[in-house]
C-alpha cells in the first residue's frame, strides 16, 4: 500500500508540474477519486511527451509498443505512472481500449507529416482528449449522455491546447493545423510569417471549431455527478479570447494564464454545477 500510495503521489507531482490546468481543476474533484484521475492524466502526460524525449521516431514507436504491454497485462509495476493507471483501471473497471487508442493517435506527434483535414485534426483529439474525458467521467459515475457529450469536450480541448502550442510545434516541425484550412488562405505550410495576415484568418477557422464544440457540449445532455471531470473547459474560452487581443503573433506569442485567474474561473464554474 505504501508503494501505490508513491505511486499516485508521483502522477500528482507530475501533472501539477507539467499539466497545470488539468491539476488546478482536479483540486475541485471529489478527494477520494482525484488520485485516480491523476492517474488518467499522467498516463497522458507520459504518452504526449515521448517525442520530446527520443531522439528519432523508432525509439518513440518503442515506447509506445512498452505501454500497450502494459495495458495487456504485462509488467509495469515498477513504473509508477503505469502502476497508479492499472491499479485505477482494476478499481473502477475502465476499458483499455480507450487508452490504447490515445497510443496509437499519438503516433502522429512522432512524425513531420502535416494534420491533412479537420476531419482527421477531430478524429485525433476523440482518441486523446476526449477519451481522457469519458474515462474521468466513468470514475465520477457517469451515465451514456456524459459519455456521449465528452466527445465534444475533447475536441473542444484538444484544439485549444494546440492553438496555444501553436509556437512550439512550429518549433519543433509540426503542423497540426489542418492543410484543407490552409488551403483555402492560399498557404502551402508553416515554414516563415510572411503570410502571417492568412494564417490568422486560418487560426480564426480553427478557433471557430473549438466553439462550435464548445456550445455542442454545452448543449448536451449530461449526468450530474460526472459534471466536475468537464471543468478544464472553463479555461478554454478565456485562452480562445486571449488569441484575438491586438498583437497576437501566433509565432511567438505565449498564451497564459496566472494561477489566481485559473482558480478563479474553474471555482466560478465548479458553483454553477454544484
């Protein structure tokens, strides 16, 4: 027990680190199940990472392949990311599926190719964000509409967090920026900001789908208990909105929020379903 009870510690330290918007809003989750979904997001956290870790993509491929074995069943005690998650899994009997699907979406993150349409940019944040958010609603005893409804969410999320990375993924040789909404603003990829003036117009497009899904959520039927594990989207807008002030520069600017006006926001939202 005391080795497990490291082992959820080990997932907070790192989300509180390395994901702090999902950490602030879990600090409104029940205190008996938000060791657990810790243990969902850190299991996340790891996967997203890996490409920052390898140094090519075979070696990422590799530890990817060492997670699915441990979702079947195969070691991983001695991780204590790994051990906290199948430890969650077996409490609340959750299905691997969803996680070994966030693997295999996560392969993309590996290479240079380019997000080819918006249809695939959704399909990629259903199987990361989305199901992180069916899995956190499952431990809190959600019904099918909550379920149904994290589809949404995460693709609401999802391309929030890649607007906002926007930078670094520049950076680092990705585009996640569908080429279908490129295209139709005349540009070809990502490379320099002399067409800066077409690719916020393409930004906006983006920005306009993270809403779209935002008033789908919205408008979704869900169970009341399973209410809390949506409350990351409460900071959703305000970084939306922080991405049309004047001076934006979608190449370097950094899209932030401090801790205080995070709080605020997830507080304000965790009254309104409480």
């Amino acid at each position: 027990m005391e080795k497990l009870a490291a082992d959820y510690a080990t997932c907070d330290a790192l989300l509180k680190r390395d994901d702090r918007d999902r950490w602030l809003a879990s600090l409104f989750l029940p205190a008996r199940l938000r060791p657990h979904i810790h243990a969902l997001y850190a299991f996340s956290l790891e996967i997203a990472r890996v490409r920052q870790l390898v140094s090519e993509p075979m070696l990422g491929e590799i530890r990817f392949q060492w997670w699915r074995e441990v979702l079947a069943g195969e070691g991983g005690e001695a991780n204590p990311v790994a051990a906290a998650l199948l430890d969650t899994i077996a409490r609340f009997a959750l299905p691997r599926e969803p996680l070994i699907g966030l693997i295999d979406a996560r392969l993309f993150d590996l290479y240079d190719a380019p997000m080819p349409s918006i249809a695939a940019l959704e399909t990629y944040a259903k199987a990361t964000a989305a199901s992180l958010f069916q899995l956190a609603a499952s431990i809190l005893g959600a019904g099918e509409e909550s379920i149904a409804a994290a589809e949404h969410a995460g693709i609401a999320y999802a391309v929030m967090g890649l607007l906002r990375a926007l930078p670094w993924h520049l950076a680092a040789g990705q585009v996640y920026i569908p080429l279908d909404v490129l295209a139709a603003q005349g540009l070809d990829g990502l490379r320099t900001g002399r067409d800066k003036a077409a690719l916020l117009h393409a930004l906006a497009e983006i920005r306009a789908l993270a809403r779209r899904h935002l008033m789908e959520f919205a408008g979704a039927a869900r169970a009341g208990n399973a209410a809390p594990a949506f409350l990351p989207l409460a900071l959703c807008e305000p970084y939306l909105g922080q991405m049309e002030n004047p001076g934006y520069d979608p190449f370097t600017s950094r899209i932030a929020l401090p801790d205080w006006r995070r709080l605020w926001l997830l507080w304000r939202a965790a009254r309104r379903i409480g």
